[in-house]
C-alpha cells in the first residue's frame, strides 16, 4: 500500500513537472530545492523566451513583473484594448496571455472563447516581505486558476493536497527561518479584526463582510480593515493592515485575501465562507457554518504553508532584483 501511494506521487509529480514546463514556470521544489528563484529557466539566459501578452496589471507594476520573470518576453496590453483585436495579437505572435488581477472581464471572456493559452498573475498570497526598513514585492504565476479564487483548487492547493512528503529537512529548515521572520508579534490590544471590502464580488459564495460581529474571545473592540480586492498590495494598504494586524488579538473575514497573509503570519483567521485554502482546514469558521471548528488541527504545518506560499509558489523583487526570501530575511542591511 505504501509502496502503491509512493509510485502514484511519483507519477503526480512528474505529470505536474511537465505541465509546469509547458506553461514556462520551474517548480524546482521537485527538483530538490524550495528556493526556486536562485536558479532560473535555461531559457532566461537564452534570446529565445516565450513571449506572454499581460493584461490587467497596473502600469505601475509592469517593471516589477518584468524583474520577477526575466525568462518570459512579456508585452503590456493597455486595460482600454480592443478585446478582439487584443486575441488576434496575441494568436498571432504565438503568444501566451497573462491575466493580471485588474483584467477586465471582456478580455477574460475573449480570450476564453479564443482558446488562447492563459496563466494568471497575482500578487504573492504574503504580498510583501519586509525587514530592517526594506520591501519585498511578491508575484504568482499560475497555469489554471487563480489563488485567490475560491471556485477552484489551484496549485497551491494541490501540493499542499497531494504532495504529502515532499519537504525534505532542508526545505523545512528554509521555511522556518522565513516563518519566524514573518511572524506576527503579540498584540498590542485586544482587538477583533475585521477584514472587508467595498467591492462588487463576482462570485455569490464571496459577500461583503457584515458589521455586526461581536469580539471574539478578548472582550476588547472591533476595527475594520478596509481594501479593495483591486490594489490591496500597494505599498500604503499594507503599511496601515501590518499596524492593524499589529493590534489584533483575532481575525475574521468572508473573503479577503489578506486573510492568506495574516494566516501565513501566524494567526488563524476566521472566515465564513469558502476562501482560497479552506479546503485543507487551515481557517477556523464562524460557529455558524460549523465547517471547520476552531478545535480541528490543520492538515499542513505553517512550515509547509509558508514553503509552498513563500519560498516555491512567488518571485520577490526588492530594488529591482529577485531575491530569495531565505537570504533576504539574513542579509544585512547595507550601511
């Protein structure tokens, strides 16, 4: 039996490579290695790079992902792009689209019906490092769904489900320099915090979360956390929920992705719906729905949370360059 589940990985694994190949991306955590951007495809090093057509990212942003994947040729569509004319480009150059958080559903729809080749770029579930007064900008790219969608698995969640094992000690060991690095402080208050959002969610399961909450086990006072799912990641949104989440004794959410990033911190967020992991029980749920009760253990350590999330799953850019989390969180700042 054990024997029959050890070839059924192997088989998964090497399927999963494969795919992971095709779609341009280097899922070295199979390969021996967690840190994956230490050492990049053949390809970024060569003329010849696939070539991926973005769409839905801030203009802003276009230079950070460049730097996160140096070996993709990647051209910026405008959001105001004709759709059409959008996928006759894109077939025609041989292109692959990359669809950004910000993409407008008519593109989306349009490059459905195309049959284009699509990966989704998002920003790092733990969308920023930060340590001794520098920042880390984390990217994802993913071949099938998005991380933050909750109608899916994505890849992420598959490791995680079926990749049992597959940490070896020095992986686990990278993981727990940067769980420690990132982990959250004791509060300064005993705070409820309620992470919400003012924006029209595409998905019935995902609603606005409500304000009749009441304080959760501290007996203490309720703040609110207010972001758009659209530019949550920007520099000054972040700033304000570290100080938020600074003063939190407890979390609660429906459908933030923030929730990822206190969970990858060290709290154990409540959340009340179906939320991007949630499937591998690593939230707790209003009493309401009884899902997953605040007693069930989780199926994952944070050690391989924070592997799949932090170290394999995103490419951090700090000053222009990618860096590997492990040794962003042990250089020294220069004087």
């Amino acid at each position: 039996m054990i024997r029959k589940k050890t070839v059924q990985l192997r088989q998964f694994i090497g399927s999963y490579v494969r795919d992971q190949a095709r779609a341009g991306v280097l899922p070295i955590p199979f390969q021996g290695a967690v840190r994956a951007i230490t050492a990049l495809p053949s390809a970024a090093n060569t003329s010849i790079r696939p070539i991926g057509v973005v769409l839905g990212v801030e203009r802003l942003l276009w230079q950070g992902v460049e730097q996160a994947y140096p070996e993709w040729d990647l051209l910026f569509a405008n959001n105001r792009a004709d759709p059409d004319r959008c996928v006759n480009e894109i077939i025609r150059l041989g292109a692959t689209a990359i669809v950004g958080p910000t993409a407008r559903r008519r593109h989306v729809v349009a490059l459905r019906d195309s049959g284009v080749n699509i990966l989704r770029l998002s920003p790092a579930p733990l969308p920023r490092l930060t340590y001794q007064g520098r920042h880390a900008h984390g990217y994802v790219l993913e071949p099938s769904t998005s991380w933050m969608s909750g109608r899916r698995l994505s890849e992420m969640e598959i490791i995680l489900t079926n990749g049992s094992g597959f940490m070896t000690p020095a992986m686990r060991a990278d993981a727990v320099v940067v769980a420690s690095r990132i982990a959250l402080s004791d509060p300064t208050s005993s705070t409820t915090l309620v992470i919400s959002t003012s924006d029209k969610s595409r998905f019935s399961e995902q609603e606005p979360v409500t304000t009749d909450f009441k304080p959760l086990e501290t007996g203490g006072l309720i703040e609110t956390f207010e972001a758009s799912r659209n530019n949550y990641w920007s520099d000054d949104s972040l700033d304000r929920f570290d100080a938020a989440l600074g003063r939190a004794s407890a979390v609660m959410t429906n459908n933030h992705p923030l929730a990822v990033a206190a969970l990858l911190r060290g709290a154990r967020p409540l959340v009340s719906r179906r939320l991007f992991l949630s499937k591998l029980n690593l939230y707790s749920n209003t009493p309401a729905e009884r899902r997953i009760s605040v007693e069930d253990p989780p199926l994952v350590s944070r050690e391989e949370l924070v592997a799949v999330c932090v170290l394999w799953a995103a490419r951090y850019i700090c000053e222009g360059n990618l860096v590997d989390p492990v040794d962003f969180f042990r250089e020294k700042r220069a004087s």
